[in-house]
C-alpha cells in the first residue's frame, strides 16, 4: 500500500480522534486512528505511518504512558518519528528540555501540547513529516543505542521512575479533552465564516457538543466529590419503585421501535430513598446498556421482590466486560477495553454503586459474557 501520506493517531478521546483526522486530511495525509494503545504496534506494522501521534493516555492507576509507548515505537522502528500530543505540562516541558534520561530515550520529534493552536498542530505535523529521511535515520538510531543501553528494560524503570498515582491528572487528563475539542471546533468555525457556512455550522455544533459533555463531565466530578468525602445530602421519602422504573424507560425509549422491555409488577413495590439519586442509578444502567448495544438489540428490565429487599435486573446486548477486568468495573474512571470508542468518563458506575451503598443498598455485575451483561441492583422495602 501506498503510505507515504499515512499519520497514525492513538487517541482515547472519539471527538478528539475525529477532529485531529479532519484537520489532517485537509492537509493532505492520510490519517489512521486508533484508541487503544496496546495495538500501536499492529497498527504501525499495517500501515507504516510516516508519522506517530501519541496521546498522553492515563492509566487505570493515574500514570501517563507516552513516555513507554514512545520507546516502543522507537525500538522496533527508529525511522519513524512520534509526536507527543499530551495535557500534562509537566510531561511537556520535560520532554522538551529534553534531559532527562526517559526524554532521550523516547526522544519526540515534536511536540503539541492541549489545548493546541491549529495552525501551530500543522505546522508542527509538516515540520516532522518533511524532515530529510537520512537525518531522521540517523538521529534517531544514535539516540535508540543510547537508550537501549542506558535502559536494558526501558519499560519497567520508566514505570519503577513514576510519581505515585496522581487522582488529579486523571481529572485534567478528562477535562481537557473536550476542552482541547472544543478550541480546535471554534478556531475552525472562524476560518470558515463568510465561506463555508456548512463546515462552520458543523464546526460550531462540534464544539456546543462537547460544552455540554464538558458540563456533565463536571457534574460527575462534583458527585464523586460529595460521595467521596460523604457529603452529599439525601432526601430520603417512600416512593413506588415500579413507577420509577416505568419513568425511567420512558426517558430512554426514544428509537422508532421500542427496545426497552419492563413488565411493571402486578402491585406496587415500595422502598425508601432520595427518588432522584435512585433515578441517577437507574438512568445511568440505561445510559450503559443504549450506548454499548447494537441498535436494534433489546434491554430487559425486570423488578422482582426477594426477601426485604427489591431487585432490579437490568440486561443488554452489549460487548460485555473481560473477565479479567470485571474487579476494576467500580471504580474511579475504569473503562473496559472494549468501550474505548463511545464517549464515558468511567464515573458513572462508581457514582451508581456509591450511591446505592448509601441507600442501604447494593449495585453489582451479576453476569457478561460476549453475548451482553447484567446489572443488578438491590434496594431495602420500605418497612
């Protein structure tokens, strides 16, 4: 195949992905995208990029891995050149300095940081991309020695070299996100106006999109806040479960064919509880099962009594969770690799379970398998 125009981006983020792919095929590349990092070597292998754009991804545990994914790429191909495309300032400033003995090593043959100026992006892509191949060969096999004899095994000291696990630059890492879109849509929009109201239209609702990601991204920080340091308030009331539920499914029943399926009990189910922090875990289950399931595959819900305490079962289509990441599922920011193309914070499930722990209650996984997943939550009846 032909690629010499071809760019590999790995970025986590859809719109980010999206929108750095648009501005490059405008430029003339041909720009391939991947979200998830362990495929960086596939992926360079198929389409030998010219080119490397590698996100800042944050790890499960808060710690960055450009710094690894950099030395990788340059170990099996010294040839080509990777950009580092990072919100962390610190990381940033390092490797521009360039000092450091991880810095050599990765040696970024740019550098954009986010949020990013468009022009600034191109300028810098052309600037890697051009480079004379022969001085590109030699300085990074010069430098790849260096580092492979500096580190025999640059991953682990990388690792072993890290901060502790930084809760913070997860919360910038997801914040900038939208943010860094949203810039880039708006510089967009400006270039169109007054002639193409099409793309400046496209570009302005881009950037609305992620306002209102952006400030549901911060609600849910704000909930894990209060559910962390035990200060979120309840207004605790009897209320019939069933109707909820009902209530719930009609939010989210908005296809042409309804694929939402609850049979509501016979009688009424009562339990007490703040009714709108229920309906946040209920809405949250639905918003899971409608994202990470084919379109037309139904959702069953079901609301049964079992001992003093009411369940309901909420079942999907959908991809399933790895049986070796179902332990991480609950907590803070966890995404399943197989969700990394849909927009989530990885929030949601932690918030639902919390709040669910302070009704007196339990949210679990009660089943997953490649055929879909079933969450189950346990709530007290009303005594």
């Amino acid at each position: 195949m032909d690629a010499s125009n071809n760019v590999l981006i790995v970025e986590d983020d859809v719109a980010l992905s999206k929108l750095v792919g648009g501005l490059l095929d405008d430029a003339g590349y041909k720009p391939m995208t991947i979200a998830d990092h362990s495929l960086i070597g596939v992926a360079v292998e198929r389409w030998q990029p010219r080119l490397v754009i590698l996100d800042g991804e944050i790890r499960d545990t808060g710690e960055g891995r450009s710094w690894d994914d950099a030395v990788a790429i340059r170990r099996a191909h010294p040839e080509i050149p990777v950009v580092m495309f990072s919100a962390d300032t610190d990381d940033i400033a390092e490797a521009r300095a360039g000092v450091s003995e991880r810095s050599r090593a990765a040696s970024f043959a740019g550098i954009v940081g986010k949020p990013f100026v468009v022009e600034e992006f191109l300028a810098t892509v052309k600037s890697v991309v051009e480079r004379q191949p022969s001085e590109q060969d030699s300085r990074t096999k010069s430098d790849s020695d260096e580092a492979i004899k500096v580190f025999p095994d640059i991953g682990q000291h990388l690792i072993a070299d890290r901060p502790p696990a930084d809760f913070l630059a997860t919360v910038v890492h997801q914040l900038r996100a939208p943010l860094t879109v949203i810039k880039g849509q708006t510089q967009l929009a400006r270039r169109y106006i007054g002639q193409d109201p099409v793309r400046e239209r496209v570009a302005i609702d881009g950037a609305l999109a992620q306002m209102d990601r952006m400030a549901r991204l911060i609600s849910e920080l704000l909930n894990q806040s209060r559910v962390s340091s035990n200060t979120l308030s309840l207004s605790v009331v009897a209320f019939d479960l069933a109707s909820m539920v009902v209530a719930a499914v009609t939010r989210h029943q908005y296809g042409e064919t309804a694929r939402i399926r609850f049979e509501r009990p016979g009688s009424a189910v009562s339990v007490r509880g703040d009714p709108e922090r229920i309906a946040e875990i209920l809405d949250n289950l639905l918003d899971n099962a409608i994202k990470y399931s084919p379109e037309s595959a139904p959702i069953e819900i079901t609301l049964t009594v079992d001992g003093a305490e009411a369940l309901v079962r909420v079942a999907d289509r959908g991809v399933g969770i790895p049986a070796s990441e179902r332990s991480m599922l609950f907590t803070p920011f966890f995404r399943t690799s197989r969700t990394s193309d849909v927009h989530g914070s990885g929030l949601g499930l932690h918030i639902s379970q919390q709040l669910a722990n302070r009704h007196g209650g339990r949210l679990w996984l009660e089943a997953s398998s490649d055929a879909g997943s079933v969450f189950a939550l346990a709530l007290p009846l009303k005594k």
